[in-house]
C-alpha cells in the first residue's frame, strides 16, 4: 500500500540516494535535514511497505509555489505514485493561498514535461546552461484558482 507522508529525518538518505540514482544531482543529507525546520518547506515522500520509493518537495512563500525536486523511483513509475504527490502538493500550495506553482526541468526530460503537461503546467521560458553539466532548464507554470 503506498502511503503519501511527510518527510522525517530518517527518509532523508533513502531520498538522497534516489537523488542520485535519477536527477544525477542530489539536494545533500544537510539541506534537506534544514528543510524539516523551514516553515514554509512542505517535502513529502511516497512509501511502499515503509520503503521511500519518491518524493516531492517545495517552498510556499507569498502567494508564489516553487518546486525544488521531484522524483519517483523508476521502477514505480507510471502506477499514479506521481500524482499522489503532485496532488498533496497543489492541496497545501491552494490551502495556503498560492496563485501558481512554478518548477525547473531538464530540457531533454521529456518524461517529465509530459508529466507536468498533464498536471495542467505550461512552459514560461528556458534558462540556458541552468544545470552544472551545461543543460538547460524549462521554466513550467500551474496556475491555481
């Protein structure tokens, strides 16, 4: 049964090193321990029989909801996992008054941005060379009513 929970400190490696294995880049042990303080950091992992198969994390500042890192482990992929946590996510970024949900994605992920089209995101612009190997990054917009 996969259950949708808040990020506590013992996910925290579990969530590195899936990370790693599929961003190729990882947050670090460090920054997501600060983030269990951060008021307005909401990170959630998605558990299968207590094991961390993905996660979703993102900052809800004034009115404005950035996503900071999304992934779901690829053998788990395509079963809704990423819609239990997208979907935990547009819930808190509504009940706290957020008018959008902005994030950054690999130009050539086109897995993902199928993903997020899906979600109702829409490209705004492209940062070049956003990425430390040089890829660019694709600003995507959800608007929120």
């Amino acid at each position: 049964m996969i259950k949708i929970e808040k990020l506590k400190k013992e996910d925290i490696q579990f969530v590195v090193d899936i990370e790693e294995r599929h961003l190729e880049e990882t947050l670090g042990y460090e920054m997501l321990q600060a983030e269990l303080h951060n008021k307005y950091a909401y990170f959630y992992v998605a558990k299968d029989n207590n094991l961390v198969i993905g996660y979703i994390g993102a900052w809800i500042i004034e009115g404005v909801t950035d996503m900071i890192n999304f992934v779901v482990d690829q053998k788990y992929q395509h079963q809704g996992i990423g819609q239990l946590l997208m979907k935990q996510i547009i819930e808190d970024s509504i009940s706290n008054n957020s008018k959008e949900i902005l994030l950054e994605v690999r130009e050539q992920n086109i897995q993902a941005i199928k993903f997020y089209t899906l979600q109702g995101f829409k490209q705004i612009t492209v940062r070049k060379e956003y990425y430390k190997n040089g890829d660019n990054a694709l600003i995507l917009r959800k608007e929120l009513s």
